[in-house]
C-alpha cells in the first residue's frame, strides 16, 4: 500500500522551503502590512466591528499576493517607495524613543555643519565632539559642565 501524503503539511513544508531559498519577498512594506492587519484586528475586537473585518484581511491579502508575486522589479519598486516615505517618520519615532529611555545619561544634539544627531555623556563637562559623518569638531558643554563652570564661579 502507498502511504497518502497529508496535502496541507506538503504545502506548508513547500512554502517554507521556498521562504528559506529567498524565493518568496517578505520585505519591509509586506511586514508594515502584516503588522497594520494586527493592529486593526485587535482594535476590531475591543470596539467590536465585526462587519469592518474585510479592512484586517485586506492587508494580509495584499501582503501575501506582494510574496507569491514573481514580478520582483515592481515589488522591489514599491518596497523601496515604500522606505523612502516611511524611513523618516520610523527614524522620528525611534530617535523620540531613545532620547526618552537614555535622557539619563547622555545629552543629545545635532551636529553644526550636516545636523547629524549626535550624543555624549552628561558628565563630561566641556569635551571636544568629532562628527562621525562629515568629520567636523567643536567643543560641546553639558548641563554638569555649566554647573561646574557656575560653582567655580561662585567659590
């Protein structure tokens, strides 16, 4: 007797076969609608709008056809579309976080010349800075260094 093999485990077994082959796109704009059909579905439920669920499947439809699709140059066209318009507000939020979670320690400015953002230990007082992408350097106080600078002045 020949053993039947299960279709659905061979289809899954063929996809992830082709997923680790890098036949199959899953790039930045396919993951951002992955992660916005997330986001709708859970808000769907809290609110319960069972009738709007077609705007959390279109997403995942949308992205999955952008994987299967063999046209790669228009997918690689919209991929990259796609990062130069959310690059910046992605960079903003990211750069917003981390002045918040490492306000503690470092103080944060942007360079003269190229506005480059750049950081350096509160406690360092006056310290010459070097910027990594265009080289230029000037020196940068800290808050502790105008403390210091206000401290001598008084003593």
């Amino acid at each position: 007797m020949i053993p039947v093999k299960n279709p659905i485990k061979t289809s899954f077994t063929n996809f992830f076969r082709k997923l680790k082959g890098g036949q199959l796109a899953i790039d930045e704009l396919s993951l951002f609608l992955i992660s916005i059909a997330l986001i709708t579905a859970i808000l769907m439920m809290f609110l319960n709008l069972n009738r709007f669920v077609f705007f959390t499947w279109l997403p995942i439809l949308i992205a999955y056809w952008r994987s299967f699709s063999k046209n790669k140059t228009n997918r690689y066209r919209e991929n990259q579309i796609f990062i130069k318009y959310f690059y910046p507000a992605n960079s903003f939020v990211k750069n917003t976080y981390r002045g918040i979670t490492f306000k503690k320690g470092h103080t944060y400015f942007n360079c003269k010349k190229c506005m480059q953002q750049l950081r350096i230990p509160k406690k360092t007082g006056h310290i010459k800075v070097t910027c990594p992408k265009c080289s230029y350097s000037f020196v940068k106080k800290t808050i502790h260094g105008h403390i210091r600078k206000l401290k001598e002045k008084a003593a």
